[in-house]
C-alpha cells in the first residue's frame, strides 16, 4: 500500500478506506477491470455526480509527445 501511497500521492487512510469498501462491495481486482470509470465511481460513491465533464479534454498525449520532441520546446510552452 506505500508504492500506491507514493506514486499516488495519497495518504495511507484513504488508500485502506477505499481498500476497505472495495472488501465490503466484494470488488476483487477482475470485477474492477469490468467496470468503466463511471460504473466504479457508482459503486464507490453512490450518490456523487459521475458524469463526464464537458468543460475540459483529456489531451492526445501522442500529439503532446511529438511537440515535446521540438527543440527548445517544454511542457510549460505547451
């Protein structure tokens, strides 16, 4: 749980109170791998908004690494 405490940067109280629910809903790793995003954050979080937002994109990291590949070009530029 600390690699996924450290590569998350997330505190150990939150990774072992999701571990937890995961227990309670009897969510192994297989089950998750079924679910979409917003079916796991159903199950998670019942009563949060899990509709995609329309405000922001998630960008085409193939396009941002070609950019990146310009010289003099840095992540702040892009």
């Amino acid at each position: 749980m600390r690699h996924i405490r450290d590569s998350l940067r997330i505190s150990l109280g939150t990774i072992q109170t999701i571990d937890k629910k995961a227990q309670e809903l009897t969510l192994d790793w297989a089950a998750i791998e079924k679910l979409d995003d917003q079916a796991l954050a159903r199950r998670f979080y019942p009563n949060a908004d899990v509709r995609k937002s329309t405000r922001f994109e998630v960008p085409s990291w193939i396009e941002v690494h070609q950019e990146l590949k310009g010289k003099g070009v840095t992540k702040h530029l892009l």
